[in-house]
C-alpha cells in the first residue's frame, strides 16, 4: 500500500486506499487519505473521479458521525 499522501500519487491509488482503510474500520486515517485524493482529483481536473471521492468521503465520514462536514 501506498504509505504517504504526497502530491504526484495517482488519485485513483488513493481512493482505493482509502476504500480499504473504512473496510478494516480505519476511518479517520480513510478520511485523511481520501481528502487527499479528492485534492489531487480537484487538481487533475479529473470530474468522475471527484464524485466517486467524494461519496466515499461522505461514507467515511458519516460513519465517523461526522455529516455535516
């Protein structure tokens, strides 16, 4: 797995980790790695992977009780 959020890391990369990080109950590290990639996406310009982000985002952080962010 990837161990670092640095700029330059594919955003999709970043989006699996962190799927896999709220699979094994590691929210708040997936909402940490996932704003990254949301970033990155943001960044790249790259729309379709900016939704599919963001909706795992929200799953993370509603699971961490967190909607209204």
């Amino acid at each position: 797995m990837i161990d670092s959020t640095e700029a330059g890391v594919a955003p999709r990369l970043w989006h699996l980790r962190g799927d896999a990080l709220v699979a094994l109950g590691r929210l708040a590290e997936a909402v940490d790695v996932l704003r990254s990639a949301l970033l990155e996406a943001e960044r790249l310009q790259l729309r379709d992977r900016q939704w599919r982000v963001a909706a795992s985002l929200a799953r993370a952080l509603r699971g961490l009780g967190r909607r209204e962010e």
